[in-house]
C-alpha cells in the first residue's frame, strides 16, 4: 500500500495522504468498557462517517471542521488502495489536537450523575439539591476531561483545562462547543431525539480551531428518544447499549478478552445506529456511499 499507516484506534484507522491531509477510516469494531470485541457490528463505520458529514454541513457556520470530502469519488486514487474505504473513509486535514475532550452536557446522566449522587457536585461545581437523573440542566455545561493514552479519561474542571490549553484557547473551546452541542441539540429534538450530552474534539488548523475527528455520533454521544425520555429515569439509548446490557447480565469481568456478541445483540445494535442517522439526517441510510441495498 502506498499510503503511509499513522495510527488504528478502537475505530478508526488513519492513513497519510500528503499535503498535510490524512483519511480517517472508521471500522466496524465496536468495544464496551475499554474492550474491543471480535464481532463487528455490520456498516457502524459508514454511519459513523454519514453522521459527521451531515453535522459538519449543519454546523458549518459555528466553526472550520477538518474535513474535506466523504465521496470517495473525490478522493485521490491512493486511497482506494484501502479496503472498503467507500462510505467509511473521511479525508481530513491534519491538526493539531487539543489535549482536552470538551463535552457538553445537557442532561445529568452517566459519569456526571453519579459524581452527583456522591457529592452534589458536576466535574467539582456544586449544583442545586434534587435534581432527578437524566433531568434536563438549566443551561448546558462544558465539562472537560482528560485525553488518556491508557484506561479512561479524567473528568477536570475548567481551570484545569484553562491550565493545559490556556485561558484563551479553553474559553474558545467552551464558546465552540456549547454552541456546537445546543445547534445540535435542537435540530435533533425536532426529529424526536434528545441529545443528553455529547463529546468534541478540537484542534488547530492554520492557526484556527476546529471541529475535528466524529461529530454528534452515536458513539460521541448519549441520544435518546425524545418520546422515551422522563425524569428520574434511564432511557434506552440509540447506541451499543445492547452490547453493554448483554456483557453486563453474562457476569463477564470487563477485562479482556471480550466474551463473544450474539447475532442478535449485533443486529439489534447495527439497527439502532442505522435508526439514529435516518431519524436525524432525514436520509436513507441505503443511499451512502458503500451501502449495499
């Protein structure tokens, strides 16, 4: 291959073009708890890729994003050599990341619930009494974490993100991603889904911060439908919740290896991406680039 292999994530393999762009490959793994499993999960990658280029379109006016194209058609012919890259594949510019996630959380669920239940607070700030999980916040909150090489990410505060990025630059990635996160969020809910909290990735590109990497997926946020969703309770999401319920009721330790994935857990799970790109794009998930009938 005359592509030049940077880097293969949990999902994503990374290739370098030249000219300071790279292709972004999304797979079809699917991992829980930190841990990749053998089973793929059919076309997650194409929805993955379908998800980003239709918010990057949505978004564009709130900030630059890296990508350039998704139609393998404009792409330069090197990257055919990739396999399947046809509706998987992004061609990016290459930036220099921010050593931050921003995430934005509209909705008091997952790590922030809990560290609420323990000390009423959400990433250290103190919020007011009886708030139900999974109630809507009175505003949406930026709350960073760390970037972890190894095991999960930390959940700081904004002056501890102020104090890795500086003052400046993590002011602009709070006004960016909020904005991000509530464009997102209300054009989600007209389509009858509710986006509880989402995750960013920013970096600089000539000198100017951009939307980087996947943009309001189903593997960078929590969305649930809106008819589902109550206060006080957990609502089903449109994500690799199936993958999680079943590794949870087989007693599995979460360390590898990762027991193997049912058909039916794989299928429910490919459904529930597929669901969440048409209910959101209003598109055929049949009509991407790659998709088979």
């Amino acid at each position: 291959m005359s592509l030049k292999h940077v880097y293969s994530g949990k999902v994503r393999d990374i290739y370098d073009v030249g000219d300071g762009r790279w292709l972004m490959v999304a797979s079809d793994r699917i991992s829980a708890f930190d841990v990749v499993f053998s089973e793929p999960v059919p076309d997650k990658g194409r929805v993955l890729t379908a998800m980003t280029d239709f918010w990057t379109e949505a978004l564009k006016e709130i900030a630059p994003t890296h990508l350039v194209t998704a139609d393998p058609d404009a792409m330069p012919e090197a990257v055919h050599e990739v396999p399947e890259v046809a509706g998987r594949g992004m061609l990016v510019r290459r930036a220099e990341m921010l050593p931050i996630e921003c995430i934005v959380r509209g909705y008091i669920t997952g790590s922030a619930w809990k560290e609420y239940q323990r000390s009423g607070t959400m990433h250290g700030t103190k919020l007011k009494e009886g708030l139900l999980e999974s109630e809507k916040l009175p505003e949406p909150v930026f709350t960073p974490s760390t970037k972890a090489t190894e095991g999960h990410d930390l959940n700081i505060s904004f002056e501890e993100a102020a104090g890795l990025v500086g003052k400046e630059v993590a002011e602009k990635a709070r006004e960016i991603a909020l904005t991000a996160y509530e464009r997102g969020a209300e054009l989600a809910l007209r389509s009858g889904i509710v986006v509880a909290d989402t995750k960013f990735e920013l970096g600089f590109i000539d000198g100017e911060l951009a939307i980087c990497d996947e943009i309001l997926t189903p593997d960078s946020s929590r969305f649930w439908p809106a008819d589902k969703w109550s206060p006080g309770s957990a609502p089903p999401s449109f994500d690799k919740q199936p993958v999680r319920d079943w590794a949870e009721s087989t007693g599995w330790d979460k360390k590898p290896p990762a027991p193997r994935l049912p058909d039916e857990v794989v299928a429910a799970t490919r459904q529930r991406y597929v669901s969440a790109y048409e209910l959101l794009s209003g598109r055929r998930f049949s009509d991407w680039y790659g998709v088979a009938g």
